[in-house]
C-alpha cells in the first residue's frame, strides 16, 4: 500500500482548491491506499471546527461532507504546527481526525515513499 500525502494550502481564499485536496483525498483512500492530507498556511483553517459549514464550490459537495467523509474512511489530517502557531490554531480547536503536527512527521513520511499532490 502507497502513502499518499495529498498538500492543501488554501480554505476560504479558494474553496474550490480545498475541495479538490479533499476529493482526491477520498479517492485515495476508496482505492486503500493510506492517505494524509497536510494542511499549511491558510489550509490549516479547514481543520477547525465549524470552518467550513457553508463552504461549497461550484460542482463539488460541501467542503465540510468532502472532510468528514475523508475522516469516517480513516483518513489523517495533519495542521502544520508552524502555520497553526501564528494562526492561534490549539488541538482543542480541530475537528475529529485533525492533529497539530511538526514538519518532521512530514518530512519522514516523504522519506518513507510518500507520494504527493499539492492544491
């Protein structure tokens, strides 16, 4: 089984980015593949409660469906520490399946094999 570690960068600022993250994020874990979404600078925001309720791009489901739907598969959600810092973004604040990680775990899983899409 690949990893997939599928870069989100965006929230509010391009709906339609995030969404797309998140779609190809459950396609990846429909094919059983383990899959991490990463979320820096303004991404880190789609893992905060109550961030996306009303955030739909145009032809997508709403970003909250596409998330929860990525978590109920088994899918990882990591918040960039050093984005979610400035951000005053605490654990207490993510939603279900979303942790606050380090640029180590990321760089590991990258070193580990980790395939990558960037949004």
């Amino acid at each position: 089984m690949a990893h997939v570690l599928i870069h989100n960068t965006h929230g509010k600022d391009d709906v339609e980015r995030a969404s797309l993250a998140f779609v190809v994020a459950n396609v990846a874990r429909s094919s059983n593949q383990e899959t991490t979404v990463l979320l820096t600078i303004d991404g880190v925001w789609t893992a905060t409660k109550g961030y996306t309720d009303g955030l739909q791009a145009k032809g997508f489901a709403p970003l909250s469906e596409l998330i929860d739907q990525f978590v109920a598969a088994g899918g990882q959600i990591w918040a960039c520490g050093a984005c979610t810092k400035p951000r005053d973004i605490t654990p207490e604040d993510l939603i279900e399946g979303a942790e606050i990680v380090g640029a180590a775990t990321a760089v590991e899983a990258l070193v580990n094999g980790a395939k990558t899409l960037d949004f």
